[in-house]
C-alpha cells in the first residue's frame, strides 16, 4: 500500500505541475483523449503486470496488435464475417499465442524472454505477410455496434475507459482475492518451493500467459478502432515496453513476487501524463522514447535500493536475511 500511496502522490503532483505548465492539459478534450489511452494501455498493462508477478515477461505484445489487426480488418473487410465472430475469433487466437508461450516456457522450459522475444520477431512478420505490407483499415463502416464498443463514448466517458475499470475489477478479485491470485505471488518469489508445498507451478504460470493474452487480445480490439487503420510494420511498435514500464513503474518487481491491480493503473496513468507532457511542452516525440527508457531505468533502480533496504540486517551483529525463511503466501 506505501508503493501505491507513492505513486499517487507522485500522479498528483506531476498533473498539477503540467496543468501550472500548460492549462490545456486540463481541456476537456486533452482530457478524454488521455483517459481513452489510459484505457487502451491500462488492460494490457494489467496482463503483462500479472506476468511479471509471475516472475516472467512478454515482449510479443505490440507484435501481438499487428498481427491481430490485421486478422480483424481483413475478417471483416474482405471475409466480410459477422463482427462478433471475427473479434472473438481474433482473441481466441490471440490466447492461442498465449498457450503457445505457455508450452514452450513450462514444459520445454525455455527463457519467457527468448520465447517471446521470438513472438515479437514472428507475428509482426506474419501480419506484414498476410497485409501485403499494405495499411488495412475499416474506412468509415461501424460494423454494428462494434465501433462503439471499441472506441465510442457513453456521455462524457471513453468506452476504453469504463472497458480497463471492469477489467480492472475483475483482476483485482483474481489477483488479491483467489486462490490463483495467491499461487501467482507464490510463484513468483520462489517456484521451486511452490513446487514443492504442492502448486502446480506450470498451470499457474502458463495460466498467467494466457490471461496476459486475453487482455492484449480486449486492448488490440480497442487499439485497432482507436487508429482505425493497421500498418502492419509499425502498428503497436514498442507497446510492450510501455506495458512493462507501467507495470515497473506501479511497483511490479523484475524479480516476481510483487505488484498490485491499483498500482498498475496508477503507473499507466503516471506514464500517459509523462507522455502527455512532451507533447503540451512542445518537446519534440524522438524524446519520447529517451523519457520511456528513464522512466523503467529508474524504476528498476528504486526496486533494487528498497530490495536491498530490505534485506540489510538490522544491527551489526545480525547476519544476511535467508530468502528460505520468507513465510510464502500460500
């Protein structure tokens, strides 16, 4: 709860000295359109934090929204399949990658950062493939009420927004209130001993995989109407480091063991308004990227220094804290 409080602290004082900085900041227009992207990045920010608890990692992601993308426009443009078959059909599919990392990792036990290192190689591959390494776009059709759920408003308020707060929901009973949810935490800090008091380690990591998947696949359809048309070598590009260094950033470990559903929201929010503030300062978008790269750097930095706070022995006399005595959260 202290990394949380933190962390808002900090939202709170960075929203205030943007607005001091730029009042359009506080536009109602500047302002939906953040809370649309929050939206968008909070979901599969929350899949890739439950990965990382894990201990694991996923860098397949904004491959994953090309890829997905692309199987959307041309199910609908050019299969011309009824919308609910081709958005579930394409997160099925997208869980099916999910599955397939879960298999590799768990049972042939590869690296989690080879195998989806591989992914984001290979389904960004096959979308320029199957687009001809053409833009795929859905024009100006509504395909029902498709577009309304993936990008439309009610009132005031982005689909995309009131999308991430019931996912948000639903992930929070899961991971703080399950039984699952204490085994991911388990797991994360020490496998090996959940193996051993009974976890069936692979079903809970490769569960985590394709849960991760689930959410990419509920933020790619968002992603896809949000742009409204698909490069295929470009679409999604490096949205995997964002989703990492909003996890990182809301107290999710490198190591595992650690993170919570409100502090990922609050580092999704805490990266958007950092994003935001290059673009009202009138910084030029290359600094983009420099401020993504400080921002897990130093996430990762404060992680190291509170972990090894930790561990430091309280008095001279005291020797080093053994991780075997750790009570695990089973």
């Amino acid at each position: 709860m202290k990394k949380e409080l933190g962390i808002g602290v900090l939202l709170l004082l960075l929203c205030v000295a943007v607005a001091i900085l730029n009042p359009k900041f506080l536009s109602a227009t500047n302002l939906q359109n953040q809370a649309r992207l929050i939206g968008i990045y909070g979901i599969f920010s929350i899949g890739l934090g439950i990965i990382i608890i894990t201990g694991g990692i996923d860098l397949s992601v904004g491959s994953v929204f090309a890829f997905q993308g692309v199987l959307v426009a041309i199910a609908l443009r050019e299969w011309h399949f009824a919308w609910p078959i081709a958005v579930m059909g394409s997160i099925f599919v997208v869980m099916g990658l999910g599955l397939f990392h879960a298999v590799l990792i768990t049972r042939l036990r590869l690296q989690p950062f080879i195998v989806t290192l591989c992914g984001l190689l290979m389904y960004r591959s096959i979308a320029r493939s199957a687009a001809a390494d053409e833009t795929k776009g859905f024009a100006d059709e509504n395909f029902g009420p498709l577009r309304w759920l993936a990008s439309g408003d009610l009132g005031p308020v982005p689909m995309q927004f009131i999308a991430l707060l019931v996912v948000a929901a639903i992930m929070w009973v899961v991971l703080h209130r399950s039984v699952y949810g204490r085994y991911l935490y388990a797991v994360g800090r020490n496998e090996e001993a959940s193996r051993y008091s009974g976890i069936n380690t692979g079903m809970v990591i490769g569960g985590a995989y394709v849960l991760g998947m689930l959410l990419a696949g509920i933020a790619g359809i968002q992603l896809a109407f949000y742009t409204n048309s698909i490069s295929p070598s470009g679409h999604g590009m490096s949205y995997e480091l964002l989703g990492i260094a909003a996890a990182v950033l809301g107290g999710c470990s490198l190591r595992g063991g650690e993170g919570s559903i409100v502090g990922i929201l609050l580092g999704t929010a805490l990266l958007r308004v950092l994003q935001n503030l290059v673009i009202l300062l009138g910084i030029p978008s290359s600094w983009n990227d420099f401020v993504m790269g400080a921002v897990i750097l130093i996430g990762v930095t404060l992680d190291e220094l509170l972990t090894n706070r930790v561990k430091r022995p309280k008095h001279p006399d005291a020797g080093p804290v053994s991780p075997s005595r750790e009570p695990l959260p089973v």
